[in-house]
C-alpha cells in the first residue's frame, strides 16, 4: 500500500501546492491564468509532440485497445446523459453537459504522470496512444450530441464546422499531429533543438499539476452535488471497470496495455469539462462541482486501481 501512495501522492501534493499558494493568496489569479497559458498553449503540446515523434505507431496503435477504453467513455457519456434526464430532470443541452464530465477524462496532467509513475514507459506508450485521439474524439461526440440535442441546436453543416473549428484551435492536437508527421516522415530533428524540447517537457507537467491546483479553487461543490458524484462515480470506477473487462477478459490484450488504459480511463475529469459547459452555457455549476469533487476523490481511487492493476 505504502507503494501505491508513493506514486499517486507526489502528483497530488503537487497540485495541492498550488491550490494552497492560491488559497493563502501567495499567488494571484492572474499568476495561475499565465501558469496555464504557458502550459497549455505550448509546454503540453510540446510534450505530446516529442511523445508522438517517438511513438512505435505499429506496436502501441492496438485497435483493441482503443476500442475497450473508447467503449467505455462512450457509455458512460450516455449513462451520464440518461441520469441527469431521469434522475435530475435535467434538459436535453443541460444532460449532455453533465454526461460529457464522464466522457472527457483527464487524461493529460493527471494521466501521463501518474501512469508514467506506476507502470513506466511501456504502459505510457498505450496512454499516448489512447491520448492521441482522446480530444478529437470527446469534442465529435460531445458537441454533435449537444447540437442535436438542445432547441437551439445547429444544422450538420454548421455543427460540423464548429467541429473542425474546435480541432484546428486546439494547441493539443497541433503538438499531436506534427509530431505524428515527424514520425511518419523520419524527419531528422537537430540534437539541440531536441535538447530545447526535452527542457520544456520537463517543465510540462509539474507547472500544468501546480496550475491545476490553483484552478480548482475557483470551483464551488453547489446544489448541484448530486450529478458531480454520479459523474464522479461514472468517471472513476465505471469507465475504467468498462476498459478492464473489455482489455483484460474480452480482447485478452498485454498486461501493460491493460494497466496503460484502464489507469487512463481511472484519471478524473479535466478542466474541459467545464470549458465544455460554459461553451454552450449549460449546466456549468455541475461541470464545476463534478471537476472539483472528482479529483478529490481520484486520490482514493487511483489508488484502489492501482492496487487491482498491480496485482495483474
């Protein structure tokens, strides 16, 4: 047990570190916005470039793999969507916003150092291989279902242009795809230029765990607790448990692709969740509640998964 806390604490207490020195007014608003300005719009998108430039796209792109943890986010998503209708009586836009917190895991700032942690390189390999269509994916289904749904809702052409739109923005997925296209391509990258990105990939995380911190003290659990713990819960255990049964006994996948992708789907749900609500301005008070409570909880969680996976 000591061993399990040793990987999960760390990446914890780096993010509390941030969510105390916001809290004790050590460190401003502004000082956290600029932390997640420098992270999000170039050191992860760095970091996921020289992740998908070494890629061995032939042993970790495993269709199997994908699909048993894409299986499982997508279910949730839906489960998400019929709790908050049936359960909370929610309206249509209001239920896809709440179900979406089951849908987009945060597989970035909590995931990759967790699972690089617990498992090595073998198993982050799998985690980048699941990260690298994770925001195209979430934001397809997301925001199509969201068009469908609400009254307001846009014709295919115009939601399929908010699509492309919400892909092409994405600092994330431009790190991804030029370096999907250095690997492809076996350009050659100069030795100090690789020496520049390592650098920057070192400074990735840590900033982007300390800023996440400091983020989460702008969000308040509301009247709305009731839908954070269930997407809390559909995020956390029911994801992950989708991804183990379908990777583990049904698709009889390597042990490390398991533990890569069931600790991927375990991660909590990201700050995207709430962009995703206030987007459409829908139920962006249990956007914020889900995000805070479930990163709480993924303490306890990750450990619990880590626990089972170890055991593998």
């Amino acid at each position: 047990m000591l061993a399990l806390l040793q990987v999960v604490i760390p990446v914890f207490l780096v993010t509390g570190a941030g969510y105390a020195c916001v809290r004790l007014r050590y460190f401003k608003d502004g000082h956290i916005d600029g932390l997640n300005r420098f992270t999000q719009s170039f050191a992860i998108p760095v970091l996921l470039f020289d992740a998908a430039r070494k890629l061995d796209l032939a042993a970790v792109f495993d269709p199997a793999l994908l699909a048993a943890f894409y299986t499982g986010n997508t279910v949730t998503f839906v489960l998400g969507i019929v709790g908050a209708r049936l359960i909370f009586k929610r309206r249509p836009g209001e239920a896809v916003a709440i179900g979406f917190g089951a849908l987009f895991s945060n597989s970035v700032i909590l995931g990759i150092p967790i699972v690089d942690r617990a498992f090595g390189p073998e198993a982050l390999a799998a985690a980048f291989a699941i990260i690298s269509i994770h925001a195209p994916f979430c934001y397809l289904l997301g925001i199509t279902v969201m068009e469908v749904s609400r009254a307001d809702g846009r014709g295919p052409i115009d939601t399929a242009r908010v699509v492309l739109n919400a892909m092409l923005r994405n600092a994330l997925m431009i790190g991804l795809a030029l370096g999907f296209v250095v690997n492809l391509s076996g350009l050659p990258i100069p030795d100090t230029l690789v020496e520049g990105i390592d650098l920057v990939v070192a400074a990735a995380l840590p900033t982007a765990l300390f800023a996440l911190g400091g983020v989460l003290t702008r969000y308040r659990l509301r009247a709305s607790i009731g839908e954070a713990v269930m997407t809390a819960t559909l995020s956390l255990i029911v994801h992950p448990s989708i991804t183990f049964v379908l990777a583990y006994w049904v698709m009889d996948l390597p042990s490390i692709f398991v533990k890569g992708a069931v600790l991927t789907a375990a991660m909590a749900p990201g700050i995207n969740t709430y962009v995703f609500a206030t987007l459409y301005n829908r139920a962006e008070g249990a956007a914020a509640s889900t995000v805070l409570l479930a990163t709480a909880l993924s303490v306890l969680s990750v450990s619990a998964w880590l626990a089972i996976l170890s055991g593998l």
